[in-house]
C-alpha cells in the first residue's frame, strides 16, 4: 500500500499531463504483479470489489472518536475518506505492523464474506498510515479524482511497453485485472494476450466539438451530416450466438435492454445510439431522455417496463461484418454494409441513422438551429473518406450541438466539492419562482458544479460563506429572497417533466453559463417558463 499511497499523492499534486504518465510508467516499471496491475485497475475505474459502504466507515470512526467532533471535522475537510484518514487512532501496539502490499489487500478484501467485512476494514485502517489510509478509503470506495483518465492510463501503459497505443485500446475491454499477462507482453516476457471472447468492447470513435474556423478550412462536399439524437451511445456486438450492448464507456448493460440483445440476429459490431420508441422503418416515433432514463443502470427490467419503454437502436457505424474488421474503409463504404445488415434486422428495433442533405455551411447551420425533432441535439458531420479511428481524433468527425437552453435561477444550497475543490463550495441547488399559498416561493430544479472560472468560483464560495442560513452537514442554506441572494444564468441541453422531483421537473446536462450579479432574484425566471419549453 505505501507505494501506491505515495503515486496516488503525487499524481494529485502533478498537473502536467505528461509527469503523470511518467509517474505512471515509473511505478509499473518498479512494482512487481500483481499490485501494479491492480493499481493501474483502481485508477482506470475497471478495478470492482466488495462494496464499503460510507455508513460502515463512519459506524467504525465513531467507534473511536466523538460524534460531534467528527462532523466537525467532516465539515471543514469535505471529504469523507481525508477526514476518516486524518482523524484515525490505531492502537498503540498495531503502529509498528508492516504495511501490506496492494495485492494483499484486494485479495482479503475479495476473499472476506459479509460478516467479515467490518473487522476486516477496521484492522486495515490500523495497520496503515495517514497516507495509506487516506488510498485505501478512496480504493474501496471508488471515488478517485486524481486528474487521471482510463485514457492517460493506458497511454501510460503503451509508453511503458513502447507500444503504440491503439493496440492497448483494442485488448484493453477484452483483459480482467490484475493484467499479469498484458504486462508480460509489454516487457517482452510473453506473447500478446488475446481476448477470450470476440464480443469485446472496442474502442468508439469520437467528434470534436465545432469551434471557430473549423468549418471554414473544409468543403461541406466532402463530409456528409447526420442528426446527433439525445439518448446514450452505444456499441452491440454479436458472435457466435454471444451478444453485448455496451456504453460509450465500455460497461456492459446487456441486462437493462434484453430487448435489444434477443433482437440482434447479425453478426459483426455496430455503432449506434439507444433510444426508446419504435425504430423509423416500423413507422415509430422517438422518445425523450428522460424516458430512457426509466431503464439505464438497472440490473434486471420487468415485462410492464419492457412494454412501456421499448428500446431499438439507431446504427450509425459499423465496425465489423460477420468476422471481417471494416474500421479501415471509408464511411461510405461502412455506411453502405450497414445499411445492409439492418435491412435485415427487425424493422421495429433497428434503423439506420438517416443523412442530413446540405449543401453549405450556412444551410447546415439553419438545419441545426432547428432539427424536426425535439429529442434531436444538433448534428454530426463525418468525412466521406474517413476510416473509424478510436478516440477523439480532431478533423474526420465533427459534433455540432444546439444551443443550449438558459435560464435565470437563484442560488438555494451549496455544497463542499471534492478533491482539490473539497475547501471550496463548488455543488450548487438552485431554484426559480412558483406560487405557492398565494405567494411566490423558490422551488428547486436543479444542480450544477460546473461551467464557471477559478476566479468564478472565489466569488460563489465567498457569496455562501457570507449569507449562509441554516447548515445541514456539508450543505449550506443560503440566503434566498426576492431583494437579497444570488442569480445564476444556467444553460442546460433539455428538459422533460419528471414525478422524482419536487418542481416537476429534470434538467439535461445544467452548468453554470455565468454569474449574474447585475439582477435580483426577483427577476429570475419561474417554473411556468420551464414547463412552456416542455410544451
């Protein structure tokens, strides 16, 4: 544990993107298997294990410490594991144990059965120190915010191995931690693992976002545009019978959409997106996010919920046919394959995403500003010629969104962040107008902890710290009246009515646009100007 303690604490005070990957390789170059594979598991989010659960941790601190002290201290920190890391007593005759490697805590942790899990915890937290505690909280709780991505990691394993990095892309969804035999092959000990099944996940293609002068070094004749739909991206593969349908990010939730693995009858990998409706070619129509949302991140659906919310998906690429890698031809060609393994795919579950004709930038801006369809968010703009490149690779592929929505709302809770953010408040409930028992009151429809500057950031926390109302743990009341308190202009990509929140209401994507310190929350908008953009 020492050793990953000490790269978990200089990977948080190194900001340079390439120091952190020279941390990283340094440490897999001097850490024996299998702790830096299940080090590198643990950053790169692939790392699962028996859950801890934050109220078992607090059960086992307040053991040793006064409760009232320990919110305290809770409170100016931020942060649950710093707190537990720093307040820690061990006994005095546990101080002088040896520091147990990675590897062997991962292995109690896995090995240890639910009535085992509370001594398990507690004897760890007394072997370790500050520091070590501090990486094993955050390792079993899995809330690393270390500035390092499961992309920056696995550049971090191709320069170890003096590899090119694409080929660590294509085994990665394919290998288990700890990687013992991924790291053989990178130091020329073994051959190149292969991935026991072919329905792996395999990288995405990503677009950049439109920015100023992209479009103006182009020819609109040699990209062709399609509709950018709000559900989830996805990738389904099919081999030999075996079917998964993936995230964006790798996860499998072949489990939450059985409806769509049963219905995949082909055999090869598509690129899509997953909505909820009825697919085009059955003469459907497209629902909204927020009835998507019913489904994702459960791990079973019942049959009233598969008839309520019927999934099908929307192909956009296609990255194998049958056996047969087609990620080197153009996407033409790829578009021309795919349209013919939908045609034979249920028409009610699958259709192929439809070609926006433009014949400028200028006409395809106007397209944009004002899609057909409600649930579609701007458009994607894809070379002719382009291969499908995993990763964000900037000028074969182009996202352009809609403008997003903005509304004026007034601050009403803020919240400590975490990580470097964790002495600020940085999470902020805001709210807008409705009348209640004839009068106007705020109700909340949102939350944001993003989209303001450093220097932002100052302002919002002093603005909590001086108006603060009332306390609730790490949350603040702030002050909130019609003459006194904070205007935020918060854009947002959607909106769709919502029975979970108090407003009625669920907002897309909401950040903060910019701080307005020129109004007064009086002049905020109200609940009624939400549910007319519903309407």
């Amino acid at each position: 544990m020492k050793a990953f303690a000490a790269l978990l604490d200089r990977l948080v005070l190194t900001p340079q993107r390439n120091a952190k990957i020279t941390l990283l390789t340094d440490y897999f170059r001097a850490t024996p298997d299998p702790d830096r594979g299940y080090a590198l598991a643990a950053i790169a989010g692939t790392l699962t294990l028996k859950t801890v659960k934050p109220a078992l941790l607090r059960e086992l601190v307040l053991e040793r410490m006064d409760e009232v002290l320990f919110r305290y201290s809770y409170d100016y920190v931020g942060d649950l594991a710093e707190t537990i890391a720093l307040v820690w007593q061990a006994p005095e005759d546990m101080r002088a144990n040896r520091s147990p490697p990675l590897g062997e805590v991962i292995d109690a942790l896995q090995a240890a059965g639910r009535t085992e899990v509370r001594s398990l915890v507690r004897t760890l937290l007394d072997r370790l120190d500050a520091s070590e505690r501090f990486a094993f909280l955050k390792l079993v709780t899995g809330g690393f915010r270390i500035g390092v991505s499961a992309r920056l990691a696995r550049q971090a394993l191709a320069d170890f191995g003096g590899v090119d990095a694409m080929e660590i892309e294509t085994l990665w969804h394919g290998l288990d931690p700890p990687y013992v035999a991924l790291f053989e092959w990178l130091e020329g000990k073994a051959d190149k693992p292969e991935p026991e099944s072919r329905t792996i996940f395999h990288p995405v293609m990503l677009a950049h976002p439109v920015e100023d002068r992209d479009l103006a070094g182009i020819l609109p004749t040699d990209y062709a545009a399609e509709w950018k739909w709000d559900g989830i991206r996805i990738q389904l593969s099919a081999n030999g019978g075996n079917r998964r349908l993936y995230s964006r990010s790798g996860d499998d939730i072949s489990h939450a959409f059985p409806d769509i693995v049963e219905a995949a009858a082909f055999e090869g990998v598509i690129d899509g997106e997953l909505l909820i409706g009825t697919a085009s070619r059955a003469g459907g129509t497209t629902r909204s996010f927020s009835d998507l949302q019913q489904r994702l991140n459960r791990k079973a659906v019942s049959k009233a919920m598969l008839t309520e919310y019927p999934a099908f998906v929307r192909a956009y690429d296609l990255l194998f046919d049958g056996n047969e890698d087609v990620r080197a031809e153009s996407f033409l060609a790829r578009r021309a394959r795919l349209a013919a393994v939908i045609e034979q795919l249920p028409s009610d579950r699958f259709d192929l995403s439809p070609l926006v004709p433009f014949d400028s930038w200028d006409e395809l801006e106007r397209l944009r500003a004002d899609p057909p369809d409600p649930v579609i968010e701007g458009v994607m703009i894809k070379g002719l010629q382009t291969s499908y490149l995993p990763g964000r690779v900037k000028g074969p592929w182009f996202k352009w969104k809609r403008n997003p929505h903005t509304v004026d709302a007034v601050m009403m809770y803020a919240q400590r962040g975490h990580g470097k953010r964790s002495s600020y408040y940085s999470d902020f409930t805001f709210g807008v107008w409705t009348q209640a028992e004839g009068r106007d009151v705020l109700v909340p429809v949102g939350k944001a902890y993003f989209g303001f500057t450093d220097e932002e950031l100052e302002v919002l926390d002093r603005f909590v710290r001086n108006n603060t109302v009332e306390r609730f743990g790490p949350v603040r009341s702030v002050l909130a009246e019609p003459d006194k308190g904070f205007v935020l202009e918060v854009a947002f990509e959607g909106i769709a009515r919502s029975s979970r929140h108090k407003s009625g209401v669920a907002m897309r994507f909401p950040r903060i646009a910019r701080l307005r310190q020129d109004k007064l929350p009086r002049e905020a908008d109200r609940l009624d100007t939400l549910l007319a953009m519903i309407d």
